[in-house]
C-alpha cells in the first residue's frame, strides 16, 4: 500500500528521465554494425521479372485498370442509390448550362459543350478513381482551349454589321470558321488526352506536386480575369473580335471600351437581371443550405426563364439579341481528328493536360480525405486521358473537373460514381431530344452563368493579405502566376509560374535560416536564442543549426553565416595574432635601441678601451637566439601575459554543428566543413557535429542525444 503511494506521488511530481548511451562516431559505428547482403540483377532480369505475370497479378491490374469492377459489385443500393440519384439530377441541371456556357468560352458552338458534359462523364465512371469530382467542361481549360482556337483560326475583317449586303455569305463564313476552330478543339483534347495517357503508364502522377497551392490559385485567379474579359461583349451584346495571346486582355478591354457605344441594351438588361437572380439563389443556397435538401437549381431556372422570355418577345429579331442558335438533335458520328494540327498546339496541349489533370486531382484528393478513401494519381491520369482521348472522336473539347458541380454532387448526397452517370444521362436526354427548345438562349443569360460562376475564383484576391502574413516566397509566387498568366497568356503564364516557383526552391536553399541553440533549464530541449528569453547558452560553446541542405549553392553563405552567428573568425583571429606579433617585435626593438642610447650615455667616449667595451656588451645582447632576437622584457613576463599578449583567442572553446534538419551534403558542402574545421583547429576551437550520417567519418562526433 505504502509502495503504490509512494509510486502515486512520484507520477504527480514534475516527469523526469535520464537517458545514458555512448558517443558513437561514424568509423566506430560503422564498424560495430553489418551491412545487408543484397543481390543485384541484371537489366534483363529485371525486364523479365516486370513482364511476368500471374492470375493474381494480372487481377490487380485490371481492377486498377477499371476500378468499376472492384466497387460496382459491392455498391450498397439501399443506402447509396437515393442520394446518387438526387446528386446525379442536381449535377445534371448544373451541367446543362455549364456545358453551353463554357462552349462559348470554347470559342465553339454550344452543342459542343453538351457533347463534353455527356460522353467524358460516362467514360469517368468506368475508369476514375474518386467517388466525388463532377467530370466536364470547365472554365479555366474551356479558355485555354479558346485562346487556341482563336490563334489557329482568327477572326476575318467580317462582321453582321459591315456594308455587305449578303448576309448568306457571312453566316457561311461564320459556320466555316467556327468548323474549323472545332477541328482544333477536337485535335486539342486528342493530344491532352494522349499526353496524360502517356504520363499516367509511365506513372508521372506525382507531377502535380510541382503545381503548389499558391501558384495554381494565383494560375486560375488570372484565369478568372480572362474569362470574365471575355464575356463583357456577351453581356454588352457588343461585336468585337477575340483576341489571344500575350495582351489579350488588354486588347480585349480596349476593344470593348472602343465600341461600347454600340450596346445592346435589351441584351445587357437581360444579363444583368440573370446576375442578380443568380447571386441571390447563391446566396440562399449557401445561407439555408442545413435546411435545403438540395441546393435551389438557380441556373437551369435563369436559363428556362430567359429561354422563355426571348421566345416570348422575340429578342433576336425585334432586338437584335444573339442567341445560341441552332442545336442539332441527336449524337454526332464519331470521325478522327485532324492529325495534322497537332504540330501547331503540342505545347498547348502539355499546359492544358497538366492545369487540367492538376484541377482533378486536387479536388479528388480533397474529397478523399474529407470522405475516407484513397485516390490514384497515376489512374486519374489513365482516366482524364481516356476520356480526354476517346471523347474526341465524338467532337467533345478538354475536360477537367469541375469546382463548382463537385461541391453540388458532394454535397447533394452523392455517394459514387453513379451520380455523375446519372448526370450525363440527363445531358443525353437534352441532346436528342429536347435541345432545339434552347435555341432562342440569350447568349447574354450564358454570359451571366459564367461571370457569377467565377466568384469563386475571383475572391482568391483575397490571398495577397493571406499569403503577406505566412509566407513572401509564397505571396511572390502568387503574384507572379497571377501577373504571367495575365498578360502573357494561359500557356505561357503556366510556363513561367513554375520557372519561378523553381527558382524560389533555389533561393530558399540558398538563404536558409540560420539560428544559434541553447538550452531550456532543466530540460534538454534546445531553441533558437533569439527566439525566447528563457533560453541559455552553455559558457564558451556555440551550437550552429542551418535549416536546409549543404552544397554547392550555399556553402558560402554556411561559412559566412558560421562565423557571423559564432563571432568565431579563424582569419580574423590568425590576423590579429601576427598583428600582435609584430607589434611585440616593434616594441623589442624599440626598447633595445633605447638601451643602447643609454649605455652610450653613461659610458665616456675618450677611452677606446672602454668604448669597446661598451661595443662588445651592446652586440652580445643583439645576439639572436634561435634566429630571433632574445627580449629580456617577455622573460620577465609571465607565461600567461606573453601568451595573452602575442596570441589573441577567441573566448569560444568547441563549436557544435546541428545537422538534424541538413537532408544531404555534397562533395563541396563536405569539402567547406573540412575547411572549417581546419582553420578552428589552429585557433583552438574544437568543432563536432551532431546527427548527420552523410559527413566524412574522419573524427566527427556524432551525439544523438
């Protein structure tokens, strides 16, 4: 009883222990241990051993082929099936408009758009891995695929308001360019598709990492910019052409401002009411959404609203208000695409592959963790480019994931892929039945779904303050992503956002931070000394902690940030100490040249004797000892004093390199430690190491404790 009070009392007591364990080196730890026998094969064995294939490994890869097989036939249909389908219809009506919205953007017509909400989204719930992500047009990639259509097949000195009285002739001419800017569109999303096929076997997955946060928020905040641009003269109802490029958006604006004389003001009143109708149902779906099953489907109903209004009133004619126009009924044949264009958008076709595989994945791997699942990044590839890939042969234009539809689809209840089958299943029926009814569409009410669709996107401004307060390296990638691909375009933009964000790793490795250690009382917990005041430092020892890796890059600014942190100079203490030296010389001689005037003084210089007497004295205490001149002065000193004062030292004995955080040092980062250690030695300051593996083993300590 006595023994369990007594164990009691010391629980309560402040928690101490003592940890004893011998100091290893590195040769004395090597020799102690016994490396792993390993065989090596060869490259051909290898090549068999990854060719060989088994029932049970042959399996795995065709479920991770088709990871349909492994979750359809286990799908819980009493406790999934209601809320796919509510999810799948509320997509669905998403969808719809989003896919004729983002077709503009497209710079194709709008059936276009439908076909990439159909037949990509039925393709991802065979191949893709997450069970949340809405697959389809989206706007940030619509725009991209815009500003190549654009480029490829420009807008000609026509227009419906020019002197030419044929108006046959320029509707064909309308109907061949925009023919055309299909057939790019088509051979865009082949190529991205291929291409993220290719990354996605050779397991390239991890390609996304290179893509951070801030860069792609700063990428899609620009991409926001230019897609808002791009609907003013839908909204305005103004004809101007489509610029792209660098200085788009600028030329864009201009043009805008050039002729807004000339708006359409039935159009922009239809356009502004279908913006403040959406931002209220926006608004009331995120303020009520605990209490709404679902959320209130204010973009199908602006659509049917402003479809029904032009018909009504007959916008077109007695307007003049552009409308979708003509939306053939049913599927399109499949037919290859033009191979031959793919020379001219290869590049663009690598930037749209990895902004869209990026958007994907992010959003999959957001759901995952928030749901409890995994996601493949490599199979997410293999998916978008299938459906990428294949989903060109039947005319459908790059597709990602959406933001906006996956937030519905999840939140909606959708539990699996079914939700986004269902939802393409919805767009099927638009397309072969009921679509012509879309044709009196204001295009201004598309222009309306857009622009209130970038919300979103467009408060990521509100970044700049964020990123000012956590990180400036962070804050200039931003600013560069959102500046390039602002005025140099999408593709470009992308090119340099992640040149500079390389570069940033570069600096940061650079111009690491460098700190000094001590001790927490009573603990052995070491910080930095200028951090907390607590903190002390042990008398005459210095521990020296650098945040990143040693090499060839900043094994200057190491060196530099050693003797700055340590005030241990080893050139500057050798260079005082001959400084002292030689003064010491200095006053020696000066004080043999005052003893001999003395001597001369004293002595008469009339006897000749006596003078070479005195001569005979002078030169014998002139007389060198060992090469240098014997000072009767230092022998009256004390060891110490000469000491003190012919060899100036610093007030530091041992110096400690923290290595914990160092992940590598290379053969010159290796080579300035040496260096270092070298010329502390010859000032008498003992230097150690602490847990680093990678260093020279030659007498380095190496304490974990």
């Amino acid at each position: 009883m006595e023994h369990d009070q007594e164990q009691e009392a010391c629980v309560e007591q402040t928690q101490r222990y003592c940890v004893q364990r011998p100091i290893y080196n590195q040769e004395l730890l090597q020799g102690q241990l016994h490396k792993r026998q390993r065989t090596s094969q060869t490259l051909g064995q290898r090549i068999a051993h990854s060719c060989r294939c088994s029932s049970k490994k042959a399996k795995s890869h065709l479920y991770s082929f088709l990871p349909i097989l492994k979750w359809l036939p286990r799908y819980p249909v009493k406790e999934y099936l209601l809320g796919d389908i509510i999810s799948g219809i509320s997509t669905g009506v998403m969808q719809l408009p989003q896919g004729l919205a983002y077709a503009l953007l497209a710079a194709v017509p709008p059936v276009f758009g439908l076909y990439s909400s159909f037949y990509p989204v039925f393709l991802y719930t065979f191949f893709g891995t997450s069970k949340h992500i809405s697959i389809g047009t989206f706007a940030v990639v619509s725009m991209m695929v815009g500003s190549v259509a654009v480029r490829e097949v420009p807008d000609e000195i026509i227009s419906l308001d020019s002197n030419s009285t044929n108006t046959t002739d320029v509707l064909e001419y309308y109907s061949a360019r925009d023919s055309k800017r299909v057939q790019v569109a088509v051979a865009l999303a082949f190529l991205s598709g291929i291409i993220q096929l290719c990354l996605g076997f050779l397991r390239f997955g991890f390609l996304s990492i290179y893509l951070t946060e801030p860069l792609v928020r700063g990428f899609t905040t620009a991409a926001a910019v230019h897609v808002f641009t791009s609907q003013l003269k839908y909204l305005l109802g103004i004809k101007t052409s489509r610029y792209s490029g660098p200085l788009s958006v600028v030329y864009s604006i201009a043009a805008v401002l050039s002729k807004i004389t000339t708006t359409n003001i039935a159009a922009l009143i239809v356009g502004l009411t279908c913006i403040v109708l959406l931002l209220i149902g926006k608004e009331i779906n995120l303020r009520f959404k605990k209490k709404l099953p679902v959320p209130i489907p204010m973009e199908i109903i602006v659509v049917i609203i402003g479809t029904g209004v032009s018909y009504g009133m007959n916008l077109n004619e007695s307007y003049k208000v552009d409308v979708v126009g003509n939306i053939p009924q049913g599927l399109r044949a499949p037919a290859v695409p033009e191979i031959q264009l793919i020379p001219a958008v290869f590049v663009d076709a690598v930037a749209i592959a990895i902004v869209g595989f990026s958007m994907a994945v992010s959003m999959a791997k957001i759901f995952a963790l928030k749901h409890g699942y995994t996601i493949d990044g490599n199979q997410e590839l293999i998916a978008l480019g299938i459906c990428n890939s294949v989903g060109s042969f039947f005319q459908t234009i790059s597709i990602t994931c959406s933001m906006s539809r996956s937030l519905v689809q999840e939140s909606t209840g959708g539990k699996t892929q079914i939700a986004g089958t269902l939802s393409a299943v919805m767009v099927l029926l638009v397309i072969v039945a009921i679509g012509y009814l879309f044709e009196p569409l204001p295009q201004t009410v598309l222009a309306a779904i857009v622009m209130v669709n970038l919300k979103g996107m467009l408060k990521q401004f509100g970044d700049v303050m964020h990123f000012w307060r956590t990180s400036k390296i962070e804050l200039a990638i931003w600013v560069a992503a959102f500046v390039a691909s602002l005025f140099l375009g999408l593709d470009y933009g992308l090119l340099t956002a992640v040149t500079f964000a390389m570069i940033t790793v570069i600096y940061r490795t650079q111009s690491p931070e460098y700190r000094i250690l001590g001790q927490i009382p009573n603990t052995d917990i070491y910080c930095d000394v200028e951090e907390y005041e607590e903190v002390k430092e042990y008398p005459g020892i210095k521990i020296f902690q650098a945040n990143t890796s040693l090499y060839f890059a900043n094994s200057e600014s190491y060196t530099r940030a050693l003797k700055k942190k340590t005030g241990v100079d080893p050139g500057a203490l050798l260079k005082a100490r001959r400084k002292a030296q030689k003064r010491h010389a200095r006053e020696i001689k000066a004080a043999n040249e005052h003893r001999k005037k003395a001597v001369l003084k004293l002595v008469s210089p009339s006897t000749n004797d006596v003078e070479a007497s005195v001569k005979h004295e002078i030169a014998s205490d002139d007389l060198p000892v060992n090469g240098k001149l014997e000072d009767s002065s230092v022998q009256d000193m004390s060891p110490d004093e000469h000491e003190h004062f012919v060899e100036p030292k610093s007030s530091i004995h041992s110096l400690i390199l923290d290595f914990t955080p160092v992940n590598f040092v290379d053969s010159v980062g290796a080579k300035t430690l040496k260096s270092v250690k070298k010329c502390n030695k010859r000032v008498a300051v003992s230097q150690y190491s602490r847990c680093c593996p990678c260093l020279p083993s030659e007498r380095w300590v190496c304490c974990t404790g």
